[in-house]
C-alpha cells in the first residue's frame, strides 16, 4: 500500500484528489496539508511514501517545501501537482528533489500512474513537462557544443587564429588579410580573452583540436 499526503490550499481541489485516489486499491491518502509549513509537520508524524504537493501556496510554497523535505527525507517521493508548466518551474522544483511533475489538467489515470512510478524509485512527468526539458536539455547542449566548438569568435577571428597557429605574425596577418596591424593586434587579444589562452602554444592546441589547422604527415 503507497501512503500519500496530499498538499493543496483548495480544500475543494484535496477533496477531488482524495475521491481518486480512494478508488485505487493499492493507494491510501493518509493526510491533507494547505500549505507547506503543514506538509512537513504532517510528514513528521505520518512518514508517508509519496507526497502529492501543489507549487503555489500560501506561506512556505511547493518549492520551499519540497527543498526542505527533500533535504531531511530524501527517501519520501515528492510528486508536483500543479496547473503551472513553466521552464523555470520546472527545473527548479526537479533540482529541489522532486521526482516527478504532474499537470492538473492531466487526465485521472496519469495521477495514478505517476504515484506508482515515482513510489516504485522511477520519475513521472507530464508529456508536456517532458517535452519542455528536452527543449531545454537540446538548447543548453548546442550552446555548450557551440562554446566548445570555438563558434564563440567570429569568422575573422578564427581566420586571425588559424594564421596565428600557422606560425605567421601580426604584421604578416596583417598584410595577408589586407587589415591594419593594430586591428590584428585587437583581434588577437580578443581572441585570447574569449578562449581563456594566454599564449601561442595554447592558441597552436585549440586551433589543432577544432580542426584550424592540421599537422602535417
């Protein structure tokens, strides 16, 4: 039997919750909380498996709540019930510890389904929630890709250093690219602010490893 507390400041919302829930055999909602401050008290004192907690509440809300719990019973389940689907909801409230997401709107089944998925050590979220994060993860990856892959300089400043590992100077860069020595001089200094390099010979390496230059057989 999965214990749950139920946490929500709409009576009328808990009340709702509880009829579902009480229709499944292998479920029992063991107490009620408005707000977060009770959630923890009640935790205390009822040691439940899962606790099915609104985000937005009166006094110490979801989040305070769950980072809290999370903390002191890092065995308990914190499953987010909430009508919000907002990025920055969800990332927080996942990285307080909770370990799944559910959306208000979501149908009953889905409820029941994340309770035991998140009871059994799994995590459940919404498909919206799910698509959001990967949203996110997709975004967050390329610009770390692009971060690595030296797309931080500009084009002018990846032909500068590629001429720059080649062995060539300001003044033949300079010459090369038909530009002024002291505009060379800027590019090479904003080249190694941006790469955190210091010196030609970490300039040489990162030009090999992104593919600038090659080493000759």
């Amino acid at each position: 039997m999965t214990r749950v507390l139920l946490v929500d400041d709409h009576p009328l919302f808990r009340e709702g919750v509880r009829a579902l829930l009480s229709k499944a055999s292998d479920i029992e909602v063991v107490g009620e909380a408005g707000d977060g401050k009770q959630a923890i008290e009640l935790t205390e004192k009822l040691s439940p498996d899962v606790i099915v907690m609104d985000l937005v509440m009166p006094g110490m809300n979801g989040m305070q709540a769950a980072q809290h719990l999370h903390d002191h019973h890092p065995d308990i389940k914190i499953l987010i019930l909430s009508m919000y689907d907002d990025d920055e909801y969800i990332r927080q409230i996942l990285k307080a510890g909770a370990s799944g997401y559910v959306l208000k709107r979501s149908a009953s089944d889905d409820l029941l389904r994340a309770i035991r998925e998140v009871e059994s050590g799994g995590s459940a979220l919404h498909p919206t929630v799910a698509a959001k994060l990967i949203k996110d993860y997709v975004r967050r990856t390329k610009a770390t890709d692009q971060k690595n892959s030296g797309s931080i300089l500009t084009a002018r400043e990846s032909e500068v250093l590629k001429l720059i590992a080649e062995g060539q100077t300001n003044q033949q860069i300079a010459d090369a690219l038909g530009l002024g020595r002291k505009t060379i001089d800027t590019h090479r200094t904003n080249i190694m602010r941006k790469l955190d390099l210091h010196d030609v010979t970490g300039l040489v390496k990162y030009a090999l490893r992104h593919g600038l230059i090659k080493l000759e057989s």
